[in-house]
C-alpha cells in the first residue's frame, strides 16, 4: 500500500514538474517588478482573532451610521468576497441626498499602501477607519462620543471589546478604529498572477502573458509597481496631457503646496477589474477606458485596440479568487 502511494505520488509530482521548471524570461522580470502579496499586512501581527472578530462586526454593522443605515460594507462590500467597493461613481451616505465627494476606492489590500484615501489623507487603516462615521456625507454620526456611547448601550458591544483588548471600560473611539483596521488587514487577495510568479507558467493565458509584456514594455510600471500594482506614492494626473477634470486638486487639498496639484495617490490595480468605475471622480466607465486614457494622458501614447485588450485581459488576471 505503501509503495503504491509513494509511487503515485512521484507520478503526480513528474506530471506537475514541467508547469514549475525553468520560469519563463517573463516569469522573472514580473517577480522583479511587481513581486507577490505578502501574506500578511504590516501591523497584522499584533491582530488577535478576537479583536478580527469584533472588527469584521463592526465592519458590517449599520447602527455605526447615524440612522442606521449605512456600515463599512455599504460601500465597500467584501461579503462573499465582493469587490471591496459599491461599484458607483459616488457613494450614497446615510443621509439622503448626500454623497461621498470622490470614487471609494477599494479595501482589498488597502493596509499595503503608503496612505488611505486618494489624497493619502489618512496614513494607516485605523486612521482611514475614523473617518467616515463622522464624515456629514457618509456615516454622519455628530462626535467620536455620540459613536462610543452607541456602541457601549450595545451589550454584545461591551463584552467583545473587553476581549479584543483584555480590559475593562475598552470601548473608545480608537479602539473601535483600531478593531476596525484589525479585520480589514486581512482582505488580502489571490489570484492568478501570483500563480504565474510562482511558477506555474500555465497560471497566465497567451493574451495575459502578452498584455504583461505590453505593460511593461509601455511604460505602465513607471507607476504600477510592487506587490500592489500601485498605491506607493503619489503622481500627477495628466502627466503627459492635462486631464479634462480639474474641480478636485487631489493631494493638494490637504498640503495647500501648489506643487501637489492634481497629485493623486496611485491607485493599485490588484484587483481593478472588479472595481469600476475607474478614477478618483469615478468618471471612466470601462477598465478598457481606463487603460486607454491613463496611457494617453502619462505616457503620452495611444494604444491601439489589441495592445489595450491584451493590458486589460492581464489585469484581469490580478482578479481576487477565493478558490485560491
């Protein structure tokens, strides 16, 4: 029984042995440019189940609005391993009426970046967390103490923060933010591309493997690099040619430093795919759209349709999947 086992194993191993030998020239230009996703987010160490537990409810819960009705996940939907965003241009707020002033970008690896929101507002994910709940055109809540004493009437409340931070009287505004940020450092994602990376030359079809090349080969890492795809640093929009939309100065909003206008965060495209429409104004409606213009308006080249449908089929490649 033994030596059949072993046998059938050493067959197994054989039939898999030449998808793994000898990476492909592309397979190791990718793993120097882009690398794969950690498998945990910086700060992740210190999370503990029970304070992942008490995050991910709170993630979900809409009594953290001001009427009950909007949580995390209103617009950034990862139950059953959605997108990480609403897939609106603008996100609707608790209030009717109101809206979010910028495209919500996406919570799938979001703790990997540099900083949270297009601006880079916020520098980690338990500062981005504090944000909404109080924000008049999302969550709406009046004041950091009108959220405590909400969730401290909360009796399962009082319970799952005295064992997410083993202490007593642990509800605060930044313990909550800080549970908040615990859950969301584990929305890392999967996929094919980092099969690919890994060495399984199959993971990537032809036209994938020809629209990395193509990415590469055009200029798109200039921005879109490491694990991410993007999210490192900031970069001007309209690089190249100016973009049409100049009503929002991106990070220059918060320096007041002339020399960040129309500097945005670049987006990470692990993912992107999923995550339409496309833009800090959520004006670009396709992610064909998207490559076309973005090359356009940094590169200060025109793809033509080929090269743009094999970029897009590439990072379609970076979409997340759970079977993984």
């Amino acid at each position: 029984m033994f030596n059949a086992l072993k046998i059938t194993a050493i067959t197994f191993s054989l039939l898999l042995a030449p998808l793994f030998a000898h990476a492909e020239p592309l397979q190791d230009q990718a793993k120097a440019i882009f690398g794969t996703l950690p498998t945990m987010m910086p700060g992740a160490e210190n999370d503990s189940p029970a304070m992942i537990a008490l995050g991910k409810k709170l993630y979900m819960d809409k009594r953290l609005s001001v009427n009950d009705s909007q949580s995390c996940n209103s617009c950034h939907n990862v139950v059953d391993a959605g997108p990480g965003v609403d897939n609106t241009q603008f996100s609707p707020g608790a209030v009717a009426g109101k809206f979010g002033g910028r495209n919500a970008p996406t919570v799938w690896n979001a703790g990997f970046q540099l900083a949270q929101f297009w601006d880079g507002r916020a520098v980690d994910l338990k500062d981005q967390a504090k944000g909404p709940i109080l924000n008049p055109a999302e969550m709406a809540m009046p004041s950091e103490q009108a959220v405590v004493d909400k969730i401290s009437a909360i009796t399962e409340y009082q319970q799952a923060f005295e064992q997410a931070f083993d202490a007593n009287n642990a509800i605060t505004y930044d313990n909550l933010a800080h549970a908040i940020a615990a859950f969301e450092r584990t929305l890392i994602s999967k996929d094919r591309f980092d099969q690919y990376m890994l060495g399984d030359k199959t993971a990537l079809n032809e036209q994938e493997k020809n629209g990395l090349k193509a990415f590469i080969n055009a200029g798109c890492t200039a921005c879109h690099s490491g694990p991410t795809l993007g999210g490192t640093f900031y970069q001007k929009l309209g690089l190249v040619k100016p973009y049409t939309n100049q009503a929002d100065q991106g990070r220059f909003d918060v320096t007041k430093n002339p020399g960040d206008k129309m500097f945005f965060k670049v987006p990470m495209l692990r993912d992107v795919a999923r995550t339409a429409p496309y833009y800090h104004d959520g004006s670009v409606k396709t992610l064909t759209e998207a490559v076309q213009l973005m090359s356009s308006l940094q590169l200060g080249r025109d793809l033509d349709a080929q090269t743009t449908a094999d970029i897009v089929a590439f990072l379609t490649s970076t979409n997340h999947d759970r079977s993984l």
